[in-house]
C-alpha cells in the first residue's frame, strides 16, 4: 500500500486518496483548510471515491487529519458523457 509519505510533491498529480463511501459521506461540505473544501470524485470504477493528495496534504483540519493516512491509487477519471 502507497501512502502519502511514501511519494515526492512532483508525483502528487498521478495518485489520490482512496475513500470508503462513509468516509466520502463524511467529507462532504467539510473544510480541510481554512476557505479550502474537500471535494471527493468518483473515479472510472462506480461507487470508488477519491480526493486528492493535494487535500491530504495540506488539511488543518483536526476532525479529518486521519485523510493524511489514506491509502493511495493512481487516479483514473470518470469518463466524460457523449455529446449529443
């Protein structure tokens, strides 16, 4: 298992912090710094949640510095819809 301290600031952009759905229900309208929110997004694979190493890295928040010790995956997005 990849976690934050294991990765370089450089390869922030490949991976994010893999969320349970309670986990994501509980991030919801929830500040990680201050005027900073947390915004979980579902990746490509249905009901996987996800935010991101920036969000881990840089919460202040007391209640959720336990997102500091998720685990990560590299960040596959959720495909766009066709446009009609």
């Amino acid at each position: 298992m990849i976690t934050l301290k294991d990765i370089k600031r450089a390869q922030w952009d490949l991976y994010v912090g893999l969320l349970t759905i309670e986990q994501k229900d509980s991030l919801l309208i929830q500040w990680y710094a201050p005027d900073s929110f947390f915004n979980p997004v579902e990746t490509a694979i249905e009901n996987q949640w996800v935010i991101s190493v920036e969000e881990m890295a840089n919460c202040t928040n007391e209640e959720f510095m336990w997102v500091k010790d998720l685990p990560l995956i590299i960040y596959e997005p959720k495909p766009s819809p066709p446009i009609n």
